[in-house]
C-alpha cells in the first residue's frame, strides 16, 4: 500500500461561521478600544488631579488593556488573510505574539503601580475620594459592558479570551478601588489608598502570569490546553484497522486554529476484514479530529508490512 496523504481544509460551513464571529469580534474590539481609552484618559485626569495612586494603577491597567485590544484587533485581522508567499501559514501566528507582547505590557504596568504603591505606603497622600469613587464606578460598568460584546465566541480563541480577562479583571479592580475610596471618605485613612494600590499591582500582574504562560507555550508550538494529546491518539487508534499512531504533532496556527500531522500504520488484513478502502479509514480520521476542533490535518497511511 502505497503512502497516501489526506488533508482537511475549512469547509464553506466553518468558514461562514468564521466570518460571522469574526464580524461580532471585530465589533467588540472596537467598541471595547473606544470606552476604555475614554476611561482611561477619564481616570488618569481623577487620578493625578485628586490623588489616587489606586484610581492612577486602574487607569494604567486599562491602558494595558487599550493597546493589547488594538494589538489584538490588529492580530485578529491579520489572521484572517489567505497566506501568500513565505507565509504559507497564513498570518495567524500573529494573534500568539499580540497575547505575548499584551502580557508583556501588562505586567511592566502592574510593576509600576507596586513600586509606587511601597513608597506610598510610608508617606501617604492626600486624596478626595468623592470623584474617585465615580471613576472607579465608571470603570466597573465600561469593562462589565465591554466584556459582554465579545459574548460567547472568545472561549475557542486566546485572543478574545485575553482581552475578557482583562476586562474582567478591570472591573474587579475597579470595585477596589471604589470600596478604598468609600472607606477613605468614611475614616480619613489615606493609606488606605496605597494599600489599595498595592493590591491592584499585584492583581495586575497575576492576571498578567497566566496569559503570558500560555502565549510563551504556543509561540513555542505546544498543543493548545484544550486538546488533550492522549485522548486524541486513543480516538484514532478505536478506528477499525489501525494498528499504530506515530510522529503525532498538534500545534497552533493561531489562537483558535489548530493543526495537526501523524502517521498512521494500518494492518491491511485488518482493514481488509472491514471491508474498508484506505480513503474511507482517512475520512474516519478526519471526522474524529475535527469532532476534537483540529480542521487541519495532514495523515500519511503506512502499512504494517512495508514498516518490516
């Protein structure tokens, strides 16, 4: 049996549905870069005019989150191009460094804030906490609403999923702040403040940690967490026939694409016993991945015998 090759490539109907969450993104990152560059001016003016390190580390944070969006928005259209020339991939490796660079970023702002924060903590500062308080009520209510634009598409694309996670983790850090400043207008503790400040650098940069983990690993080509490499072998070794799979790669194309390559060393009495054409044992294989999200696949057959 000679060794056959077998590709799967986007059908009109996962293209469609590309398309379509790809309009829905390109509108949430849209409207998410508007409200949160306008927040963010709206909170570094607060911040600095009425002395709030805590409303100023919000404010970085959604910075933070203002050039990743853009960078992720810009990712997120690059890997929609048809590749051309060296780039027989495509384009959608850059939605992996967007992640990269926008972790990057995030955790060099969180840092700041908690330098800052420790020397406040010794010399604290003044602040009036009335137009604080709105600002970090502001901040709450723009990144709760930017968050639900991108709805439930962003769970299949890290992309998405890091821009959510930072709006989210905005929002959380806006309630912070706004606590902080509620309890300052209360007592008149002004290290209250700093403290606060402290904990939105810390929690700036953990949300950070994790983004930059998983974008590290697929840069690096790593199976993307979803796919579980064990439970994927198992699946193509049920089908009827196939005595071994060998040389098995899964790795990323871009934040929601995923490829795979393998050898698949058929027994043909087996497959003869079946009754099965060696097309028919691919189409089963594609099935299976694409079952488990992996659209683009390249099997080659080898016999058992010609292994001998």
């Amino acid at each position: 049996m000679g060794a056959e090759h077998g590709h799967t490539h986007h059908g009109h109907s996962h293209q469609g549905h590309s398309h379509q969450g790809g309009g829905q993104a390109a509108r949430a990152f849209r409207w998410s870069i508007a409200l949160n560059a306008g927040l963010t001016a709206l909170q570094l003016v607060i911040g600095f005019a009425f002395g709030s390190l805590a409303l100023i580390g919000d404010a970085l944070h959604n910075l933070g989150d203002v050039v990743g969006l853009v960078l992720g928005w810009g990712a997120d259209q690059l890997s929609r191009r048809p590749a051309s020339g060296r780039f027989t991939y495509g384009y959608g490796r850059s939605t992996q460094l967007a992640s990269l660079i926008n972790g990057l970023l995030i955790f060099g702002a969180g840092a700041v804030v908690l330098v800052e924060a420790i020397q406040r903590l010794s010399v604290p500062v003044p602040l009036i906490a009335g137009p604080v308080a709105w600002a970090a009520a502001a901040g709450i209510v723009i990144n709760l609403l930017s968050a639900r634009l991108f709805g439930h598409n962003h769970h299949h694309d890290l992309n998405q999923r890091a821009a959510v996670l930072h709006l989210l983790s905005d929002a959380a850090v806006s309630l912070a702040v706004l606590i902080s400043a509620v309890l300052v207008a209360q007592t008149g503790w002004f290290w209250l403040d700093a403290l606060t400040a402290l904990g939105v650098g810390v929690a700036v940069m953990w949300s950070a940690w994790d983004l930059l983990r998983e974008a590290i690993a697929l840069n690096l080509d790593a199976a993307p967490r979803h796919v579980d490499l064990a439970e994927v072998k198992a699946a193509l070794l049920a089908l009827p026939g196939l005595a071994a799979v060998e040389a098995l790669h899964i790795w990323s194309i871009s934040t929601s694409s995923t490829a795979l390559t393998a050898h698949l060393v058929v027994d043909a009495s087996a497959l003869a016993d079946q009754q099965m054409e060696p097309e028919q044992l691919l189409q089963q294989a594609r099935a299976v991945l694409a079952a488990r999200g992996i659209r683009q696949s390249t099997l080659q057959l080898e016999s058992s015998h010609q292994r001998c």
